[in-house]
C-alpha cells in the first residue's frame, strides 16, 4: 500500500519541480523578448493621372534580444517590406529599429535597436545548437500571439523539416515541427530548450482551419546564425512570390517562373531596382494574390525560376563589391524592361 501511494506522490512532486523550472526559466528569460510593430507601404490601386496611390498597413510580430547592442532575430515575414519598425520590451521600454538582413525562404531576420548605448535591465538570450536538439524534447515559444504580450506556450518537438525543394547543397533550409502553441503575432519569437537557450525562431502552421491544429514550425537555430550572422548582410525590402506552373501560364511568362513583386519598402534594394509592388487583390489557381507589379524575370544574369536560383542570386549579390554593376530583368504591364543597378 505504502509503493501503491508514494508513486502519485513522486509523480506530484516530479511535476511540481518540472512547473517551477519552466516558470523560473521564464522569469530569466522574458526581458529578451520583443514585440514588434512595423508599418508597409502598399499600393491602394490608381489615380487618376495614372500615378499610383499608396497607404500604410500595419504588422505585428515577435523577436528576440540576441546582444547588448541592440541585435534582434525575428522572421522575415514579420519586417521584409517594412518603413518603420518600433520593438517594445516587457518593462515597457520602446525603440525604433532597422532591418539588417532577411531571407524569406529560410524565413529569418536581423534588425537593429536604433540606440548608440548598451540596453541595461534586459536578457541577452543564448544561441543554441538546433543540431543538438532531440525529437521529444520539450521546448517552450514566447510570444504576443493575436496582440497578448509575453505568452509561454509549451510543448515538444514533433520532427523535423528541411525541404529539398527550399535548399541547395550550399544553403540547406531546416525547420523544427513543435506541437506548442504557435498563432498570428508568435511569428519571429524564440523557441527555446529546457536550459532557456534559443533553439529556433516562430515561423508559420500548418492548418486547414486558420487556427492552431498542433503543427507550429519554427526556423532552427543553425540556419538562423548561418543566414544571418555568419554571411553578408541582404535586404531587398519587398514581399513577393514565385509564380511557378498553373500561375506563371497565367501571368504569360515568357519563361517558366518568376517572381511577382507584392509589395516594395522605399527603404530596401527593390527600390533601388525600381521595382513596383501590386495593387489588385485577386484569387488566382486557389492562391490569393496582389497583382499589377512587376514579375521579377531575372537578377544578376540568374533567372528567378526556383528557390535554388533566389539562393544563389543571394549569395552573388552578397559577394559583388561596392560600385560592381547587376542588370535587373523584370516584366511591367506586359512589357519586358531591363535595369543596370550599382551595388553600395
């Protein structure tokens, strides 16, 4: 009888310890997380001088603190056609930040607090190794899923995904499944292992609802550091989306994919490449879409027909020096227009 109940006891006991460590750990760690705010310009149709009209959306997402000097990882999708971008601190501390590097495919980004000081009073989060983390392992996400700051969600990772059609032999991209909870506004907050360490950061779902069926996916930890921490800095400053089969027959491209520009930041490379975004809200093939922009054809000699050929167009405009001149291929209103940019 004494065996029969001191098991229950044990497992009490056990799961009290495991609760305190979470919680503990979740004190630690809360000061490094960010919510961040960030305003896009987008085309709102045409005016009547044929000149486009453009308003200001917002769009919020999570990040995480990764230096003193005011380094912050988020996800892409969160600030890739970004103007103005505002992160905000759990102590209620606000600072405005720029983009430094993205790259939607592994869906990943460095911004920078705007401030020539250290922060004080904040976490520094760890980097962690991904490579090291176990199926079955429990994590933790912390977030601001639909606008509620500073949430924990927890739970394990489920598997692991690395899509051959995303990667090449040079840039492989590795996404970490979790069944934590992960909703709209989690995007771009850390993932973190049981000793509080950054092990991959808060991408998309997978859901036939819109909401949370339990496959969260986040970006892990290795590629983060590779793409954004070890390679030079790259940011085009636009949304886009490549048009392959069914909708590249539709566009009438005259090659097989290209890249339909969505929307462009005044401040990124696209502009410089005088690239248009969309201004057509359209359903296309099943995929909703911002039409009217320029269709991306080719970039540095590369076409822009695969997420093979993106990545290396990345790494060929990483590597080309200042004052290094690229020719720019783009489709406008059905007309093929060409484009020599110089690199600063």
């Amino acid at each position: 009888m004494k065996n029969i109940i001191s098991f229950p006891i044990i497992l009490l006991l056990v799961c009290s310890v495991y609760s305190q460590n979470l919680s503990t750990l979740y004190k630690k760690v809360n000061s490094s997380i960010v919510v961040i705010k960030s305003q896009q310009l987008v085309v709102d149709g045409i005016r009547k001088d044929n000149k486009t009209k453009v308003k200001t959306t917002d769009n919020q997402g999570s990040g995480v603190l990764i230096s003193k000097d005011g380094l912050i990882w988020t996800a892409s999708h969160v600030v890739h056609s970004s103007e103005k971008i505002v992160v905000k601190f759990n102590d209620g501390d606000v600072y405005d930040a720029t983009v430094l590097s993205t790259n939607p495919i592994a869906d990943v980004a460095l911004i920078k607090i705007e401030a020539d000081f250290e922060l004080k009073n904040k976490h520094v989060a760890i980097v962690g190794d991904s490579d090291k983390t176990q199926i079955g392992e429990d994590i933790f996400v912390i977030g601001a899923p639909l606008g509620i700051e500073q949430t924990l969600t927890k739970g394990i990772i489920s598997g692991r995904m690395s899509p051959k059609a995303l990667s090449d032999d040079f840039f492989p991209v590795e996404f970490l499944q979790t069944d934590a909870a992960i909703n709209p506004g989690n995007s771009g907050g850390p993932m973190f292992n049981m000793n509080g360490e950054v092990i991959g950061i808060a991408s998309f779902i997978l859901s036939q609802t819109g909401g949370f069926n339990g496959l969260g996916f986040g970006a892990s930890s290795k590629i983060a550091r590779k793409v954004l921490m070890e390679q030079g800095n790259f940011w085009t400053g636009m949304q886009s989306i490549l048009l392959t089969d069914e909708l590249a027959n539709t566009f009438n491209l005259p090659q097989k994919a290209g890249l339909l520009v969505l929307s462009v930041s005044s401040k990124g490379l696209a502009n410089k490449m005088d690239l248009k975004g969309g201004f057509i809200k359209a359903t296309i093939a099943g995929k909703q879409l911002i039409i009217g922009g320029d269709v991306i054809l080719s970039i540095a000699g590369i076409q822009t027909d695969s997420p093979e050929n993106l990545n290396q167009i990345r790494q060929k405009l990483i590597m080309l020096k200042k004052g290094d001149s690229y020719i720019v291929k783009y489709l406008r209103a059905g007309k093929v227009l060409i484009k020599a940019v110089l690199k600063e």
